[in-house]
C-alpha cells in the first residue's frame, strides 16, 4: 500500500499484469485490462454523476499501423460518502475491467507492438478527493497473420468409365 511521508495511505490504482493479446492482421481483437482501486478509496467511474467530478478516462498511445476502437468502461457502483449522504454518486472500487477494441490494419507488419497509455483518474476517499492522477500502463499485442482460408477439394473432373 502506497504511503505518503507522514505516514498516512495515498490513493492508488494499479493495474494486473496483461498478458500479451494476439491480434490478426485486419480483425478487431477485445484486450482485458484490469485496474485495482487502493483500499479505504474509489475512483469516479466513466460517467460521474455530477459535472464537477472528474471521470476516469484511458488514453492510448498506439503504434502508427494498429487503431484503438471502442473502450468499454463497467457501469460505476452507485455509493453514497459522509462528505454528501445524500448524494450517490458513480464511482470504481476495488477491481474494475476496461475492455479495449484494438485492431492491426491488414497492412502491419506480425510482430509485437507495445500500446502505453494512461488512466486518468481522481481518488476520494471518504472524507475528500485528492488532486486527479495519471497511472502510466502500457501492454504488448502480438500480431499475426490472418490463417489461410480453409482450401476446398479441388473440383474432380469426370472421367468417363468404358
């Protein structure tokens, strides 16, 4: 647990160890990425539910020839907190999935390409919210040709029996 020098917790986010996604040539391909909130804190989730929340956003740095699609964020727990009890608000705690699109064009050379990029989020525990952060990730997409097309039985030419 992260812990700042006067001894008290410091919000974090983590995220597990990706393992390397293989992506066809020209497919889209879903990679899973798991974030772990800091325990005692949440994040606002994709879609807070007020305008002054600043929500969590993934922002992808990706090689020339590979297109980031949709990012699928969960839906946020609704939760209500001592500083506003009467108000619920969306937020990410504990472990939460985002689901990102990447596609290779059909043009890109199979190999492995490194996707960085970084969560942006602000923490709160549930006295206050902290000054938003950026969690620098990154995970490797390992790309491959498409599989040749299955090959049919070339078609027999009659013979003719005497």
């Amino acid at each position: 647990m992260a812990q700042d020098l006067q001894g008290r917790k410091v919000p974090s986010v983590t995220l597990s160890t990706v393992p390397v996604t293989t992506a066809i040539r020209g497919k889209s391909t879903p990679v899973e990425l798991r974030f772990h909130v800091g325990s005692g804190f949440h994040i606002n989730s994709n879609t807070p539910s007020a305008e002054y929340l600043i929500p969590t956003t993934l922002k992808l740095d990706v090689p020339t020839d590979i297109v980031v699609g949709k990012i699928t964020y969960p839906p946020g727990q609704q939760m209500s907190f001592a500083f506003a009890p009467d108000e619920k608000l969306s937020v990410y705690s504990g472990e939460f999935d985002l689901t990102v699109q990447v596609r290779p064009l059909a043009s890109v050379l199979p190999g492995k390409y490194e996707i960085r990029g970084k969560l942006k989020y602000q923490a709160c525990d549930n006295a206050a919210c902290y000054p938003p952060k950026q969690f620098p990730m990154e995970f490797e997409v390992k790309v491959i040709k498409a599989p040749p097309p299955p090959q049919k039985n070339p078609a027999q030419s009659p013979h003719a029996h005497t």
